[in-house]
C-alpha cells in the first residue's frame, strides 16, 4: 500500500515543473489537479516581499472581504459593554460578553478564530493582549476589529472578510478558498489579495516588492506563480 501512495505521489510531484513560474489561472487549474486528499482541503497563498518587517514604515498588513468568502466558517468573539451585546449577536457572533471572558481567556481559552472589541473596553483587553496576540487574535484598529460598529464587524467577517500580515521573514499567508471552489472563483479571491497586497507596497521600499508567490493545497506541492508581470 505505501508502495503505492509513493508512486502516486512521485507521480503528483512530477505534474508541478519546479523551474516554471506558472501564471495564475493556470496555478489554480493544476493546484486542484493534484491533490489527493479525501477532505475538502484549503488553498493557500504565499508572498515573499522585498521588506523588512522589523522597520514600522515597512509593515504590510490589511485586511480584505473575499467576493467568495474562505469556504470556513469563523467563529467570532465580541468584547464589550452590556448595550452592544445584542447587536452583536443578532450579527451572528458565537461569543459575547466582556469580564466573563476576559477571565476565561486568562484560564487558557482561546478557541475563537477572530476577536472583536469595542475602544472603551481595550484597557481590559490589554490584560490578555500576550495570550491574544501570539495566536494572531489581538484585535487592532487597522484591521477593523477595534470598532464602536461591533454588528458590521461581525457580518463582515461572516461575509469573508479575512486579514493578514507580513511575519518577520517578509512572508504574507493567507487561506483563499477551498478545493470544492470552481476555479472562476479561486481565481477571484486570489487575485483580490494581491491587488490588494500591490497597494499596500510602502513608499519607503525600494527594488523588487514581490519577490516570490505559491500558491498550495493542503498537503499538496507549492505551485511558484510568475510575478513579472504584475504591476507594483
């Protein structure tokens, strides 16, 4: 049997050329081609920029709603005062309360995938800010999840609205889509966050803002895009 998995995975690898930068569309097509995972894996992008993260004016994060959502349903944290509980949970937040939560995140608790906060209740945040922010959960004005507007927040991280930031090697990740997505609309979402990347291209970087991008399935070889021909 493992004989078997081998030879049907040489024969996988073999499908990607690892010397060819393949455009986009064509990335998408043969990405969904050689998966061979049971489950309705995810497809990722990488982007390598020519930044140093460690230098504030060098920073690149955003945020972005995918016209056709991550194919994951996120589960979603509100903080704040007693008048706003409702409006968040008619938005459909999982998660709402302040103190009570507060303290369960200090007991270990962390399984939200995003956190949202209202301003006047970011004091209290910081007290779990080292938890929060290790696990990408840390919520920040930049990104829309420190907002007085909990219920837009809500909804439009339920639309798809995903966010992402450059790490300390210069590398941005995101999940686009699903392998159950037709192309059309991978192709979408994916072309979206770079569009969106290119824009973020702070004025102090200088030479080649995109050095390299893949795109990869769970489990699945990287897939090396061709950037030439992007506009930066």
């Amino acid at each position: 049997m493992s004989a078997q998995l081998t030879k049907k995975r040489k024969s996988i690898i073999n499908k990607v050329d690892p010397e060819k930068a393949y455009t986009l569309p064509e990335a998408i097509k043969l990405v969904k081609e050689i998966s061979t995972v049971k489950f309705d894996a995810s497809v990722d992008i990488n982007v390598k920029l020519g930044v140093d993260p460690r230098k504030a004016n060098q920073m690149v994060r955003g945020s972005l709603t995918l016209p056709h959502g991550t194919g994951k349903e996120k589960s979603v944290l509100v903080l704040c005062t007693p008048d706003k509980e409702q409006e968040a949970k008619d938005a459909g937040a999982e998660h709402v309360g302040l103190d009570d939560y507060v303290k369960k995140i200090q007991d270990g608790w962390t399984d939200v995938d995003v956190v949202i906060a209202m301003p006047s209740v970011m004091a209290k945040v910081g007290r779990i800010g080292r938890i929060l922010g290790p696990r990408g959960l840390m919520p920040n004005p930049k990104t829309g999840t420190v907002t007085m507007d909990v219920g837009k927040a809500v909804a439009q991280v339920k639309k798809g609205k995903v966010d992402f930031k450059v790490d300390k090697y210069g590398i941005l990740h995101l999940s686009f889509g699903r392998l159950s997505f037709d192309e059309k609309k991978l192709l979408e979402n994916a072309s979206d966050f770079i569009n969106t990347v290119i824009k973020l291209k702070p004025a102090v970087s200088k030479g080649t803002y995109i050095l390299s991008m893949y795109i990869s399935a769970t489990m699945s070889p990287g897939i090396r895009i061709e950037t030439k021909s992007l506009k930066e």
